[in-house]
C-alpha cells in the first residue's frame, strides 16, 4: 500500500512537471504582436541622422571584431552564461541585415526577436533600445540599409553550454522583463527640455544601464530609469572592469564631479582630475561620446547630476596627513612603501596626480567602488586613456604583475583606499589572487583566439 502511494506521487510530479514545461513552452512560443511604424524613402538626411544615433548607441563597438570590416560582426562577449559573438549588421543579404524590412528591424532593435520569431539574448541591449523613437528607428534602418558597406561574413557559433544554449527559454524571460512596446519615452515627465534630451540618450541610445545598473540573479536590469534609486548605481564587472555608479555618491559615484567634468570625460577620455579606465569604457569614449554634438554631451550631464545618492560602503574626507608623512619619509607599513616605490612618481605623494595627464587617486570613484577589481587589475596589468581628437595622448600605466606578489597587491590597494581621506574596505591576499588568475586565464582565451584566427581559411 505505502508503495503505491510514493508510485502514484510519482506519477503525480511527472505529470505535473510535463504540464509545466508544456505550459512554459506554450506562453514562449506564442508570437508576440508588435505596433508596425511607417516607413518613408531614405533619403541623405534620414541616413546622416541614422548615423548619429548608431553614434550615440555605440553599434560598432560591439558588432565589429578586432581587425574586422566594421558592424559585420564577430566581436566575442564574455556573459555569465558563456560567450557570445555578436552579429552582422551590414546589409549583406545572406549573413547580415539586408533582407530585413523596418519592421523586422524595428522588432530586433526594441524587442529582441528576429525574423522567425527567436530571441537574442539581452547581450544586445533591447531593454534600452524599447524607448527609442520611431524616428529614431527609422533613420537607423536607413543607415544601416544605405550608409553601411555590406560584408559577407557568417556568424560564428556562440560558446554556450547546454541547456543554457536553448534559445526558446530566452521568449519567457523577454516576456517576463523586457518593456517591448511599453516602454515609449516620455519627455514631458522631466520639468527641463535639456534633462529630457539627457535622460533619452541616457536611457535608450545610450544604453548606459546595460552596464551602470546592477543586475538581478536572473540578469535583469534592477531598474531602467532614474525612477529606482538602483539605476546607474553600478555594480556589474564587465570584461574584467567594475562599472562605477554614475550617481550623487560622493565618494563612490559622480557627486563631486561638475557637470563640464562630466562632459570633458565624455568629449576627451578624461577630466583635470580623473580619467576613463579599462577597454569596456575607453571604447565608448573613442567611438560614441567624442563624436556627439555639445549639447547632447552637455544634456547628459544635465541629467546625471539630478541622480539622488544611493547608498555607499566608502567616504571621503580630505586629508593631507597621508601627502605629510610620506613626503617626510614616515609612511608606515609596507603598502606605503610599494606606493612610494611603484606610483608616486605619477600619482604624487599627495594623491592627486598631474592635472590633465595622470589621474588622482584621492576621493577617485574607480578606487572607492565597492568592488576593489578595477584597482587591482590596474596595478597588475595597467591600462592605457582613450585616444581621442582632443586629447590623442593615450598615456598608459604599466602593470606590476611581474614584480609584486599577492600580498603586495593587496596591501598595495589597501593602503590607496584608506589614504589621503580614502575611507574603503581594505583588499585581501585572495582577492588579488583571484583578479591575477582571472587575468591569465583571458590571456591564454585571448592568445587562443589569436591562434585559431590566423589558422582559419
């Protein structure tokens, strides 16, 4: 009798988990129904705007793979889930988009579905792209159609492990937490027309939540607009780097920050006192933000100083008793020493660097963020500024992998973030050993693929 029941209880789960999954299946399955936008011919103007938003959204630097025909694809992105290579967007008929209609185009851009019906994965940023205009949109599909060389280039097979290949579960979860057509921005919610332009560039074309925003554990944004105190909080490794929060935080964000600091970064890579760090940022410095016009770079500014604080794990006070002591020979401990040996040279004994050429690291977001492995990956690999129109000089840092150990690293960063009026948590020995054996492990994928490129027919 006892056996029977655990058998019909069995049967019960299996059925029940059957139903489940053909329940799931059903709802990914059903089409989604999007708003069809008006086309019109494209004519210069139309493709000249269309230039400027693909600008301003930064296509290329996602679809264009090291030493490729730019927008045709091939540029592989790290994700949780494995990696992902981007796509062709060149009007190539059979490898890229030139068989698209402005609808097929319209329903990829601003809700992740392509032709028959499957959906990308939100490495492409359609959550953002939702509150893009139909203007916008239009002059996209004309830029891309017309302006845009076509390649032939196939996509390569994206690195994803089983079951987290199946592409059917990615419908449920576009459903459950991308806006899609509901997501139409409104301009008049913002009292200052310049906040508005700053919030839509922000928002959609800019897609700065993508990396700014910290993610759920099932890889939502936490919020999409300035309505949530998580948007632009920071809070996501990219690549290797910490995206900083670009809100009022005062040590951990942009606080501090005026808003002409805020467009020279933007404009040229760096600030008198800060600069653009890691390939995820410098990339979108060199080929989107440079070339945008005054006024937009100037709105987006407008637009992030209305960002309340969040909540922050560091300070920051002034204090010169660390530039005192280490100028008179007094620094305590073996981090102020390595700091005296490998970074005063540039960085000063007063922390605040040479205005214009080497970067502060007193009161610097990058040092004070919550997530020490920007800083880390600086000392032991370094990093290069962008090389930008107004300031092509791309000084570099070089790394220290070489002669400090795991120890020196960590007491290394500790020492700059709790120096000078630095109040944040100290690193650990394990941590840094942990960022080293993270960075030689994208070494030896990176000369793989080096290999495996110049091997291919």
């Amino acid at each position: 009798m006892r056996h029977s029941r655990i058998l019909a209880a069995a049967v019960w789960v299996a059925v029940l988990g059957v139903a489940g999954f053909g329940a799931a299946y059903a709802v990914a399955s059903w089409p989604t129904g999007t708003r069809r936008i008006a086309g019109e011919g494209p004519d210069a103007t139309l493709v000249a705007a269309g230039r400027y938003v693909a600008t301003a959204s930064d296509c290329i630097a996602c679809h264009t793979a090291p030493g490729g025909k730019p927008f045709a694809g091939g540029l592989a992105m790290e994700t949780p889930i494995g990696r992902i290579f981007s796509t062709n967007i060149t009007p190539d008929r059979e490898t890229g988009i030139g068989a698209y209609s402005l609808d097929d185009f319209d329903r990829a851009i601003r809700h992740g579905i392509v032709p028959g019906g499957t959906t990308l994965f939100p490495a492409m940023p359609y959550p953002s792209y939702a509150r893009l205009t139909d203007e916008d949109v239009r002059a996209l599909y004309a830029f891309f159609m017309v302006g845009v060389e076509p390649v032939r280039e196939a996509k390569r097979a994206n690195e994803i492990a089983w079951p987290l290949s199946i592409r059917w579960p990615l419908a449920l979860w576009r459903k459950a937490f991308a806006p899609g057509g509901a997501a139409t921005f409104d301009p008049e919610r913002y009292p200052d027309p310049q906040v508005a332009r700053g919030a839509y560039i922000v928002q959609a074309a800019g897609h700065c939540g993508a990396c700014h925003t910290p993610r759920t554990l099932t890889l939502q944004e936490r919020a999409l607009d300035e309505t949530s105190p998580a948007y632009l909080a920071g809070g996501q490794v990219v690549d290797g780097w910490f995206a900083v929060s670009l809100r009022g935080e005062q040590a951990e964000g942009l606080g501090r920050w005026s808003a002409a600091d805020i467009v020279a970064t933007l404009r040229g890579g760096r600030n008198r006192e800060h600069a653009v760090v890691g390939s995820p940022m410098n990339d979108v410095v060199v080929h989107s933000t440079q070339h945008l016009d005054d006024g937009d770079l100037k709105a987006i500014a407008a637009y992030l100083k209305t960002l309340v604080p969040g909540p922050s794990s560091a300070t920051y006070m002034a204090d010169r008793s660390t530039a005192r002591d280490l100028a008179n020979g007094r620094g305590a401990g073996r981090g102020a020493e390595l700091y005296v040996d490998n970074c005063a040279a540039c960085h000063r004994t007063d922390g605040l660097g040479v205005p214009g050429a080497f970067p502060t690291v007193a009161g610097n977001p990058t040092v004070l963020s919550p997530n020490a492995v920007t800083l880390v990956r600086l000392i032991l690999d370094g990093s290069a500024m962008a090389s930008t129109e107004i300031a092509p000089s791309n000084l570099g840092m070089p790394g220290f992998d070489w002669r400090l150990s795991d120890e020196e690293i960590a007491q290394l960063a500790t020492f700059v973030r709790q120096s000078w009026g630095n109040a944040a948590q100290a690193v650990s020995t394990s941590f840094a050993s942990d960022v080293r054996r993270a960075l030689r492990h994208e070494r030896s994928r990176d000369d793989r693929g080096v290999q495996r490129q110049a091997t291919s027919p």
